[in-house]
C-alpha cells in the first residue's frame, strides 16, 4: 500500500509518548493489532488539542475518517513505552492523510507504521467541506 509505504519516510510535525497497558495487550500477550489504530487516534487527538482543536470542532467543522492502513513491524509488550509521530501525506480540498510512525522509545524499534485517510465534515449538513485555515496551517507544520 503506497499510503503506508509513505509513513516511512515523512517530516513528523508532532510526537507523543504513550505506555502500553494491561488492556491492551492481547492473546498473545502483547500489543493487540486493533489497539494500533487507537494509538493513532490518541496521538491524532492530541495533536488537534496541542493547538485548541478537536475532531469535532477544526474550525467551521469536524473531522471523519474515510478509510485506515497500518503495517505491523514489530511486537510491544505491557508497560513498554511508546513513541507515536505524526506527519502529513497528501493534503486537498476536504481530504487530507496523515502518517504514523509507532517505535518502542527505548529501543527505536519499529512497531507500526500507518496512514488514516480524513475528511473535513460537516456533521449538521451531512457533507463534506473544505479544510478551514487553521487545520490548514497545521497540516503545513507551520505549528511544530
């Protein structure tokens, strides 16, 4: 998938730190696949309200995302500390995609990379709108 392929290589314009805990360990005993994506919102959400924003409120709209890929690298287990960077792959009209990198901070070791594809919506009208100036200067990086 080129949209993770991309999530190799991009300029992070916000990193965050989580701890992996007990629930959301899996089977396996390690992190569970489907608690990646949380990972991502979580990071995704702080990043929005690094700078007052959230994912209902942009500006004149909410966020939505329309579609999600992840590639798994590694294992992390309990406790283990995690770094989640955000960066900004194509960005137009009212879409935009933002990448992931996931790594054990420690280590650096790779646990997953990926990519969420969003929307600017707006929730009342049920359509789609364009992305309001200041989500447009964030996604620039202008804010790092």
């Amino acid at each position: 998938m080129s949209r993770v392929s991309e999530a190799e290589n991009f300029a992070s314009i916000f990193s965050c730190s989580l701890q992996v805990r007990v629930s959301d360990l899996n089977y396996g005993n390690h992190v569970g696949n489907d608690r990646i994506l949380g990972y991502m919102h979580e990071a995704r959400v702080l990043w929005l309200a690094s700078d007052g924003l959230s994912e209902i409120d942009v500006g004149s709209c909410g966020t939505i995302m329309t579609s999600a890929a992840v590639d798994y690298k590694s294992q992390a287990f309990l406790q283990q500390q995690l770094t989640i960077e955000l960066g900004v792959g194509c960005v137009a009209g009212s879409r935009f995609t933002l990448l992931y990198r996931i790594y054990r901070t420690d280590s650096g070791c790779q646990v997953a990379t990926g990519a969420t594809d969003m929307c600017c919506f707006d929730y009342q009208r049920q359509r789609p709108v364009r992305i309001p100036g200041k989500l447009s200067t964030l996604l620039q990086g202008d804010n790092a």
